[in-house]
C-alpha cells in the first residue's frame, strides 16, 4: 500500500511547519510576498515563479493555493523539501 506522506520524510515532526516550493507560470512582482504570507517569491528565467518558505500546516498551504487560484495563474507544482529546521536548545 502506498504511503500517504508523499515526500515528507517520515522522521518529521507533525507539529513542525514544512518547507514548501510552489512554482506557477508568469511572473509575480515582489510586492506579491505579504499576500503570499511571507514566502519568498524569485522569478525564474522561463518565465515561472517560484515561492519558497516555510508553511505552518496544510490548511496555511491550502490557502496559499486557492491565492494561487484566485489570481488565475497556472499552478505547475508543489514540492514539500522537508522539514524548517529547529533551533537547538541547548543554548
């Protein structure tokens, strides 16, 4: 049977936010990245964007997805790179 994480490694934290990159075609202005809650926005040479950053839980990265929609742009994909590194304890 399939597993249901897709690339999320399994050693993950659930309470941890995860990594996400979300690529869409035509680019957005950088002025786009306080509506897209902070993530980081590049543009790439072939004409996508790229957002980048952390995001808390999958309700956060459904709303970032229906922004997305809502601009009417095309979504190429989504792809979770792990897991937002957490700051060490031990001081």
């Amino acid at each position: 049977m399939p597993s249901r994480s897709g690339n999320v490694p399994s050693a993950c934290d659930p309470e941890a936010p995860l990594i996400y990159e979300i690529r869409i075609q035509g680019h957005l202005g950088q002025d786009w990245t306080g509506w897209f809650e902070g993530l980081s926005i590049t543009l790439a040479d072939n004409g996508e964007t790229v957002l980048t950053g952390p995001v808390i839980d999958q309700a956060a990265l459904f709303g970032v997805l229906r922004k997305v929609r809502d601009l009417g742009l095309p979504l190429l994909s989504v792809v979770c790179l792990g897991q937002v590194d957490a700051p060490d304890g031990n001081g």
